[in-house]
C-alpha cells in the first residue's frame, strides 16, 4: 500500500483556497484605481472655443461651489438667514474664492511678479488658501452688515466647505497641479499629457506621483462627517468652526509631505504650505479654547423643514456663483497656463 503525501499548508495563513491575500487584493485594487487616475489626467482641457480654452479643473470647481452653496444655505436659511441676503453673500463669496486664489498665488511666487510682472500677471494661477481667506473676509462682511453673527456663519461653512473642497481636488488631479512626490507604490497618478502643469511646469513626464489631491479629498470627506457629527450633536457656537480649522489644518500638514515641494522649502523639508498649516491649527485650537467651555454662546438650531421647503431656491441660487468659479478657474487664452 502506497501512502500519499501529505500536502504542505500555504505558507501564507491569510490565503484560502487558491484566493489572494489582502494585501494582494487591496493592491490590485490600488493599481486600477491608478489606472483610473491616469485617465483623469490626460482630461486636463475641457473645451476650446476659438483662441479661448476651457480647463476640466473649473468644471470640478463648479461642482463643488454648488455643493458647498447648497448645504451651507440649506443650514443658513434652516437658523433664519433672508435667502437674498444668503445669494449676495453666494455670489460675492464666490468671486473672493477665485480673486483671492489668484492674488495668493501671484504673492507665492513673488521673484517673477517683480521679474516680469506682465508675464506673471498672464499666468492663471491659483492658491487655495488665498480662496478661503478670501470667503472668510466675505462672511465678515456680512456679518457686519447683516444680523447672523460671524460664528454662526463661519460654523455653517465649516460644515460644508470639504464637500466643495474634496470634489475640487479631483479636478486638481486633472489639471496636473499640486502634484505629488514620485513614488513606487501601487496607488499613482502618472501625467503624460504635455499641457497637464505636472508636465508643462513640474518636467515629471510618464513619472508614477503620488495622487496628493486625492489623499486631501480623502480626509476632507471624514472631516466632514466629523464636523456636522459634533453640529448635530448640540457642540456649542463655534466648535464646528474649531475642528474644522484643527482637523484641515492638521491634513495639510500630513499631505504637504507626500507633495513635490522642491522649490518651496522655507525651513528644513518645511514648505510655505506646511507653515500656514500650522497657523490654521493655531487659529482653531484659540477658537476651541473658547468655545468648548460654552464661553462663546449657543449655536442656532436649524430647521430643516424651512431648509427642505427652500431647497429649489438654494438650488438656482447656487448657479450664479458657480459659473463664476466656472470661468475663473477654467478660462485660458491662447493655450493652457496663460491668459
């Protein structure tokens, strides 16, 4: 009688009959994720008309602006805020997202303002946090002039800024901005188109990066289910506000890490980026200080009812400001990257 062998277990205790591990499968996964992303971005012009082209980062931008305006007018007009009075705030908002973008951006690289300012003044560039300065000054306007205090509003954008933020990202990652270090993992963006700016601006042709934007969307969608958690669990005025300002500053400060910052390096491997980032936290942890202990008041409810019934008007309210973030960040002349 012949005996038969017994067969060795897998030498890998999480294979199960033949299937792949987890971290295979997780991989596989991550790789045609970045098949997606290399699709994305060779998606970096939209539409052309004429000597005018149209980049597919302003239609991510628009997106995101009607998410935004939607939810935060949903929860502004909920605590008692006119709609007119929430649609100039929308549309002059709106413009200080794309002019304090584009101020910031001129200021970051200030040696070709002073160089040649006529071709620094050509290039449509944009720094996001010139853009929520800018939305911020607007709803301190408003606050001045109108009676929701500027915490109430502050609060109601912190809880849904991110939405708008993360889907702008994506189009961050087509338009080729804010790319990533160079990375041999499984989860990349590789530009090959010439006119995305990691190609034109950065020389990183046919390099795998690492997809920083989609990293910071990522955690801006946490932080916001985080944010409006603690909202609708009664935190006091001014804790959205707080963890927001903790919680975004806190991602940047992670995700500059994974982002190209050669030339930007003002302190060690710390960039300009990282530097603010930190002021962010500062300027939220003061906040925090205050607030938690209830010192700063309590957070106007919000009827969702009134919010619900005025859900068309939010609607068509958002378009105006939308387009402009539309033609702000998409409009090129001539070709991409100048005016």
């Amino acid at each position: 009688m012949s005996v038969q062998p017994v067969p060795y277990p897998d030498a890998n205790p999480i294979r199960v009959q033949g299937r792949p591990s987890l971290v295979e499968g997780l991989e596989r996964h991550l790789v045609a994720l970045s098949a997606i992303l290399d699709r994305l971005a060779d998606r970096v012009v939209l539409f052309r008309y004429r000597e005018w082209v149209f980049v597919s980062f302003g239609l991510f931008g628009a997106l995101g602006a009607v998410l935004t305006t939607g939810l935060m007018g949903a929860i502004l007009v909920g605590q008692g805020v006119a709609p007119g009075v929430f649609l100039g705030m929308a549309l002059l908002g709106s413009a200080a997202v794309v002019g304090g973008s584009w101020l910031l951006g001129q200021a970051f690289d200030y040696r070709l303002l002073l160089e040649d300012p006529r071709k620094a003044l050509r290039r449509p560039v944009f720094v996001s946090w010139g853009g929520v300065l800018g939305l911020a000054l607007t709803l301190m306007l408003f606050a001045s002039l109108s009676g929701p205090g500027v915490l109430t509003l502050l609060d109601a954008l912190a809880r849904s800024i991110f939405l708008g933020h993360a889907v702008g990202r994506i189009g961050c990652l087509a338009y080729g901005c804010c790319y990533g270090r160079p990375t041999r993992g499984p989860l990349a963006i590789t530009y090959r188109n010439p006119q995305a700016k990691a190609v034109r601006v950065g020389h990183r042709h046919g390099i795998p990066l690492h997809p920083a934007a989609l990293y910071e969307a990522a955690l801006e969608l946490a932080l916001l289910v985080a944010v409006n958690a603690i909202a609708l669990y009664g935190a006091p005025l001014g804790a959205p506000t707080a963890l927001a300002a903790v919680g975004y500053g806190c991602i940047r400060f992670s995700v500059e890490f994974s982002r190209d910052q050669a030339d930007r390096a003002v302190i060690g491997s710390l960039s300009l980026n990282h530097l603010i980032a930190l002021a962010v936290i500062g300027f939220g942890a003061g906040v925090a200080a205050l607030a938690l202990p209830g010192g700063l008041g309590v957070a106007p409810a919000v009827s969702w009812s009134a919010s619900l019934s005025a859900a068309p008007w939010l609607a068509s309210a958002s378009v105006p400001g939308a387009l402009v973030i539309f033609v702000g960040f998409s409009l090129h002349r001539g070709g991409v990257g100048r005016w």
